[in-house]
C-alpha cells in the first residue's frame, strides 16, 4: 500500500500548493482544512505521515498531536507552520514530533524531511507488527510451558525449574522444548529478546502465573 501523505492545515491557499508540489514528486496525498476533520476521518486513513498546522481554528496542532498518539501512535508527525516558537517546538519534539519546519522552507528540505518520516514509519510499522506475531506466539503457549518460559527467561537451569513447578527435570526439557518450538528459536537468548518486548501482564495471563518461590 503506498503510503499517504495528510496535509492538515486550514490555509486553503497553502494547502492547495503543497499538496499539488507532492502529487507533482509522485507522492499521494490526502488534504484536511482542520485537525477535526481529519480526526474524524482518522480510521479511514491510510498509513504514511502527517503535515500538521500548529495554529488552526478548533483543535491547535499540539491537541491534535495527543489525540494521535493514542490513536494512531505509528503515524509520523511533521510540524509546519508561519508562526512557529522555541516553545511550541520544544513541546512538539517531545511529544514525539518527526520535526518542525517553517512553512517557507524549501522543498528539497521538505521532501528530505517526509522521506524521513516515512522511513520511520516503515521501522515503526515492522517492529509494531513483530511484536504482535511475539505476543501471539507467546499467548499459544500452554499455562504450563508459559511458567517454563518465565523462568527460563529469568535465567532458571532445568533443575531449578524442575525443584520449583515440583515436576521431574526430564518434563522440564519436554516444556523447554515445545516452548522453544512454539517460538521458532534455537537459543535462549532468542528467548530473552522476546520476552523483552512483551510486558510481564501479557506474559503471564490469569491462571499461568509463576509460582512465587521460583521468584
């Protein structure tokens, strides 16, 4: 899917221009005269970056920069606006802005900066969707190889794992197995990477937890 490029700005004159300097770079794009109209439209869109005006009538730029991050957390954020501040850039960028430009800066550094954007986006998006294939793989685990799992990854021998789920050493090895397995790794350290991207609730689900001396 090729990715978008949402112009959300209420200068129509501006809009237009940009919008039609991207179109003419080969690059789609999806054009809004406010953060509300876009935030109404915001399940619809595709995925790719934001050009988002900081002063808008309705909801200002930073407003609608909150609502995007629990709403659409992936999607890249550049800041254009004619009456930018130290202050309002600073606020952006930590909230987690790609950038900030004036609105008369070039083009090259415009295009350069959506490139940017966009590459962050394909980064996001593969490592968002990694983790989600991690969470499923560790969520097919049974409620007894999810305890084998924990306390492999809390650095537990096969017998010490044993001595604390109160099984033999040899149903261990059996669980280690199918836990590896399941996962598609040949290391424990593969194990570990997993188990580092995934939060300790979701690994340990009601009814799967570890039992408290092995802590």
């Amino acid at each position: 899917m090729k990715p978008v490029i949402h112009i959300v700005d209420d200068d129509e004159s501006y809009r237009t221009a940009t919008a039609r300097l991207l179109s003419a770079y080969g690059l789609k794009v999806e054009a809004y005269e406010s953060g509300d109209q876009f935030l109404s439209c915001l399940s619809d869109c595709e995925p790719g970056c934001v050009l988002l005006d900081l002063q808008m009538p309705g909801q200002s730029g930073l407003q609608v920069q909150r609502q995007l991050r629990e709403r659409a957390p992936l999607l890249p954020i550049v800041f254009l606006t004619g009456e930018g501040d130290i202050k309002a850039s600073v606020d952006a960028m930590k909230a987690g802005a790609q950038d900030f430009l004036e609105k008369h800066t070039s083009t090259a550094v415009l295009i350069e900066t959506i490139e940017r954007a966009l590459a962050q986006y394909e980064r996001q998006r593969s490592e968002h969707e990694r983790r989600q294939e991690e969470r499923a793989l560790v969520a097919s685990l049974s409620a007894r190889e999810a305890q084998v799992f924990e306390l492999i990854i809390r650095g537990r021998l096969n017998k010490q794992i044993a001595h604390a789920l109160g099984v033999s050493e040899r149903t261990v090895k059996v669980h280690r197995h199918r836990v590896m397995e399941k996962l598609g790794v040949r290391s424990v350290a593969e194990v570990v990477s997993i188990a580092a991207s995934i939060s300790p609730v979701e690994r340990i689900p009601s009814g799967r937890n570890v039992p408290a001396s092995s802590l």
